[in-house]
C-alpha cells in the first residue's frame, strides 16, 4: 500500500492546533501520534479501494492531488464522532470521495504517464454446436 499523506502533510494543510485537537484522544494537551497514523492508513486504504480499479497499485509515484484527497479524508476520520465534524470537513471529505469515484469510473486521469488499467473482462467459450435444425446429432 502506497503512502499518500503524511503527519506533516496534515499539518501543512490545517495547521498544528487544529491536528491536535482532533487527534487528542486521551485530552492530555499532546498530539496522539498513533490515532493520526491510523486515520492516514485509513485514508490510503480508502483511495487504494478506487485507485485500484484503473491503476496498478502500488503507484509509480504519488499524485500531489492523492495527497491532498488523503489529507481531507483522514482530517475526515480523526474527528472522534460523526456528529462533530463540521460542514466543512464534511463537505472535504464528500469532495473527496466523488472525485476518487470519478478516478475509478476512468473519468477523470491521475497524470501518470505510466497508466497500467486493470482489466478484468469475462471472456466466454463454447464449443462447436453438435446438433440444432441444419444439423443433426452427431
């Protein structure tokens, strides 16, 4: 599985204390490093599940757009309960996710020059018929 975001990444896009708030579970003023690697993996398997479906995974090289989806999707997760995440995150999150929808419906292209799409098409084979009304049972 490919790393799309990073603490830091987080960080960069929301800032310090608005990572910390959301990732402090046990309320002892510190970052819980632990919960904001779990919502990162999270957010990787999430976009793995969409990428995947037109992409070999892993990706040559991460998109700079996979990391920001993977950042508004694990801020997403961090929040402790659905009901606290405010509209704007939930907005982040809903944008997220129909853009990874778009990417694996093939609609919309990551860039990568190296695109491997994952083909998995029934094939059917039957034989010869033996019998039908121009032949008989043979």
């Amino acid at each position: 599985m490919a790393v799309y975001a990073t603490l830091q990444d987080l960080i960069d896009r929301f800032g310090n204390d608005a990572v910390l708030v959301a990732s402090d579970r046990d309320r002892d003023g510190q970052m819980d490093t632990d919960v904001v690697d779990k919502a990162l993996l999270d957010a990787d398997a999430e976009i793995d599940t969409y990428v995947g479906q037109q992409y070999k995974l892993p990706l040559p090289k991460v998109p700079r757009i996979l990391t920001k989806l993977a950042v508004d999707i694990a801020f997403h997760v961090l929040s402790p309960e659905a009901d606290t995440a405010t509209e704007h995150r939930r907005g982040r999150y809903d944008n997220a996710i129909a853009l990874l929808r778009r990417i694996a419906k093939g609609e919309v292209s990551l860039g990568i020059q190296e695109q491997s799409p994952v083909s998995i098409k029934p094939q059917i084979t039957s034989r010869t018929r033996r019998w039908g009304r121009d032949r008989r049972l043979t």
